[in-house]
C-alpha cells in the first residue's frame, strides 16, 4: 500500500468524513465541530502519525499520564490544542491549568475555588466546561442536571470563572440522545456556547443535538488495551 492509500484509508479520515456528514445532515457547519483525538494510553508511536494527518487537538483522562506524555509532542509540533477529559483532583488543578487549554469536567465547588486560583496565578485561561452526570448515576462525577444552573451561577458568580460550555457522558446501557438533548437543554437555558458530547459509539447522534466538541478515542486510535 502507498503512503497515500494509507492516509485515505485511515480511521481518522473516515471519522472527519462522519463528522461532515452528520453536519450536513442537521445543516451545520463542519467547522462549527471540533474532533479532539482522545490519546488516553497510547504514546508517541501511535500520536505521531495522527498529529501528522493534520490532527491538532488531543484529549487525554489523566492529569499525570497527560504530563509524562506531552510537553515533548507540543514541543515537536507547535500548534496542538490539549483538552482534559477525565477528573480533576483538586491537588492537580495547578499542574492540570498548565498543561491544557481545556478542561471539560468541572463538577464541584472546591474544583471550580481551586482553578480559580490557579487560573489567577498561571495567567492561562482554559476553556472551561461543567460536566453533568444526566443519568443521575452514583459511581459518575459531574453535577446533577436539577443543581447544574445552581453551580454554573456560582462558578460565575463567587469564583468569576468563565464557564464556556456543558460536558456529558451518557450511561453505558442508554440510549444517547436523551443525555445529549438535556445537556443542550441546559446548555442553552445558561446561554453556554460549547457541547463537549458524543464518543466513537455515538458522535453522529451528539452532533445532530448541538455538540460542538466530539471526544473521539477509539474510532480514531482502534481498541485500548487498558487505562
Ligand atoms: C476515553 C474517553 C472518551 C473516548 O471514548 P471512545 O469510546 O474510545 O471514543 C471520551 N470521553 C471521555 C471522558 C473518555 O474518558
């Protein structure tokens, strides 16, 4: 196979041609959907050739892995956006304010006090977005979505942050489109530009709803091993 079958071939353009045609589906603009690669335990050999297809920004879960991963990739290829995905531990929050330009689960007061602070201090502004459990489920972080236009106020309001847009994760055994339906529900209610909603199994569905970032691992890196 030539170099060129290859990129035609790869999962990363048949998840761009996806995008583009849930888009023209609903009458949205392609570029109104951002498609962050989540990279979550692959390493550089596996990075390297999607960052070279054009790919720009990347989504990780966790703060240490994100951190040991990196700072040597941004360094090779200026340009890249970064967005955590995963739970932020508040003893994170300065590590976590360096290193991404966003982070799509702020889900409690103390997170939202501590990055304040630390959005203060680094001088950095990620793009912020609260993450709602919709399915009420007890072992998911996020704010339920009956607290969700509580905490946004307060976030504004007593921590100044600039909240940019709702995150959600549907439960496993759920049809998807209720989630994402509610999660713009609120979304629009708070006057939130961003949708950070849809995954490999379930993107085309959020992008019909209004998701304005598609967190896509698996379609784009294949099957992970483990987290
Ligand atoms: C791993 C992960 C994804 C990507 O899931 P895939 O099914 O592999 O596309 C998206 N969002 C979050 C929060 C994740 O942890």
């Amino acid at each position: 196979m030539s170099a060129d079958s290859a990129t035609v071939a790869s999962p990363l353009v048949k998840v761009r041609a996806e995008i583009a045609r849930a888009c023209r589906t609903v009458g949205r603009d392609p570029a109104s959907v951002t498609l962050v690669a989540i990279a979550k335990t692959f390493g550089a050999k596996a990075i390297e050739p999607v960052i070279a297809a054009g790919q720009k920004v990347f989504g990780e879960n966790r703060v240490q892995e994100a951190a040991a991963k990196w700072p040597a990739l941004t360094a090779r290829h200026p340009g890249l956006e970064l967005h955590l995905v995963g739970s932020l531990q508040s003893n994170k929050t300065r590590e976590a304010v360096a290193l991404f330009d966003a982070i799509h689960s702020v889900d409690r007061e103390s997170l939202a006090a501590a990055l304040a602070k630390e959005i203060a201090r680094e001088g950095r502004k990620p793009t912020l977005f609260v993450e709602v459990n919709t399915g009420a489920e007890p072992q998911k972080a996020g704010v339920l979505p009956e607290e969700t236009d509580a905490f946004i106020a307060r976030c504004r309001e007593q921590h100044g942050l600039a909240i940019a847009g709702l995150m959600c994760i549907p439960p496993v055994d759920e049809a998807p489109a209720p989630h994402f339906a509610l999660t713009a529900k609120i979304a629009r209610r708070n006057r939130l530009p961003l949708l950070s909603m849809g995954m490999s199994a379930d993107f085309t569905t959020a992008i019909e709803l209004g998701a304005t970032h598609v967190r896509v691992g698996t379609a784009i890196f294949g099957a992970r091993k483990s987290e």
